[in-house]
C-alpha cells in the first residue's frame, strides 16, 4: 500500500512518543574483594577496552526478548509464558515480569493481567505512524548535529551508503537495515541529545520488527541509497533545509516497501 504525505503537528508528534516512552534505569553495583594480597605488584588489568558493568536479570530477558521479538523469533500473537522464560533464563518470574513490564511500556508485548500475555499485534495504521513520528525524529537529529557535519562526517555517511548499496544490489535486507541505520545513527549521535536518541530507540524498535517481518522483495529497489547520495551533496552545500526535506522524504517512502 502506497502511503501519502500528510501533516502532523510536533504536539500529535511529542504525545504518542511520550505514551510509548519508558524510562529504564540501570544501576551497576560496585563489588569489592577484600582478604587476597597480590605477589605481583603490576596488575593484570586486559588492554582492551574498559569492561562493560554487568547487566541485571532484568536487563538481560529485557534485551533477549526484544530481540526475539524484532526478528520474529517471538512473532506477533504469540503467547509469553512468565513461567517458562524464567526457567530459560534461570531466574525467579519477578526480574521476567519487570522485563516483560518494560517492553509492554514501550507497546511491544500486551499484558492482560490475570489472563495472558502476547507479542503485540502490528497494526497497518500504527505502522504508518511509527514512520511518520520516526521521519520527524531524525530531521530533528539532522538540525541538531547539522553544526558538527564535517568533511571526516561527509566521508563516512559515504563510505556507509556504497555499502548500503552493494546491500540493495544483493536484495540483503538484513544488511540492507544494518547500513541504513548505521547512517542515520550518525546524525543521531552527533545531536548529544539522550532524549532524542531514546525517542528514536523506542521507535526503531518497532521498525525493525516490521521490517524484518515484511519487507517484501522489491525492497532491493529501494530508493535509499539515491536519496542518501543526494542528501550528501545537499550537506557538502551547506543546505540544511534541502537536507531536512530529503530525509523527512526518506523514512516516509519507506513504507512503499512494507505492506
């Protein structure tokens, strides 16, 4: 189905991300060894990067499952046993119900207390939505990081969008959304803005759920790849609005190739 241009105000905008948006706090508890004494006066600290701090229980089956739900390992409908992902996971059913609690927040799971629990349907109607809010999202990201767009910014969205296009010649959509997110998340970054950044998270969340479940196969003539390579040389312009049109363009023609 075809999907025409309409207008949406940044208030119709900022509420429905607002009624899917969740706030997650991770804390990282400090742990502290104490009795042993070292012979070795040099630590042996790896030389890679620093260690990342563990992740909770509830962290854990949080990311699992949205995983599974993204690439439709859990597909839409299906019923979500507390009970059963605890044992998967090793855990008591409490850290499962706050994890399941976090993606019914953000509208990807639907809790009926007492009855069931289930992948969320996808909706045809949410779906254009989603796009839409994602297409005005992102040219907020463009204005914000428009400033810190340099020539070493310029050669990378170039260098990610022949990828991108060898992706598109081979119709391999997992690749094909891997370089096209990696390109727009360039925009995402440079803003520094964490809420803009979570809003957008959240969203794309659902994209790619539904594009992992439905792009279908004209997806390898996505027009993309041209729209980025014309966005490029409106930015070595130095023309934001042309830039903001062409992304805004971008993310809404998406939907052509989703049904």
């Amino acid at each position: 189905m075809r999907y025409a241009i309409r207008d949406i105000s940044i208030r119709d905008i900022a509420y429905r991300i607002i009624s899917i948006y969740t706030i997650q706090e991770y804390f990282t508890k400090n742990i502290l060894f104490s009795g042993y004494t070292r012979k070795d006066p040099v630590m042996p600290l790896p030389k890679s990067n620093q260690p990342k701090p563990p992740r909770t229980a509830k962290e854990r089956i949080y990311q699992t499952l949205l995983e599974w739900i993204i690439d439709g390992t859990l597909a839409p409908g299906e019923k979500l046993n507390d009970s059963e992902i605890s044992k998967f996971f090793h855990v008591s059913r409490t850290p499962v119900r706050e994890a399941m609690q976090l993606l019914a927040d953000q509208h990807l799971i639907e809790v009926y207390p007492g009855r069931e629990s289930i992948v969320s349907p996808i909706k045809q109607q949410d779906t254009g939505e989603i796009y839409y809010m994602l297409a005005e999202l992102h040219v907020l990201a463009l204005q914000f990081s428009f400033p810190s767009i340099d020539d070493a910014v310029i050669l990378e969205l170039q260098t990610l969008n022949r990828k991108l296009t060898e992706a598109c010649m081979n119709s391999d959509v997992k690749t094909m959304r891997l370089y096209d997110s990696r390109f727009h998340g360039i925009f995402v970054n440079l803003s520094k803005n964490p809420f803009l950044k979570r809003f957008i998270e959240t969203l794309e969340s659902h994209v790619a759920r539904i594009e992992n479940l439905y792009y279908n196969a004209d997806a390898g003539k996505s027009r993309s790849p041209k729209q980025h390579e014309e966005l490029i040389t409106a930015l070595k312009n130095r023309d934001l609005d042309t830039s903001c049109a062409i992304v805004r363009n971008n993310w809404i023609s998406a939907l052509n190739y989703c049904i």
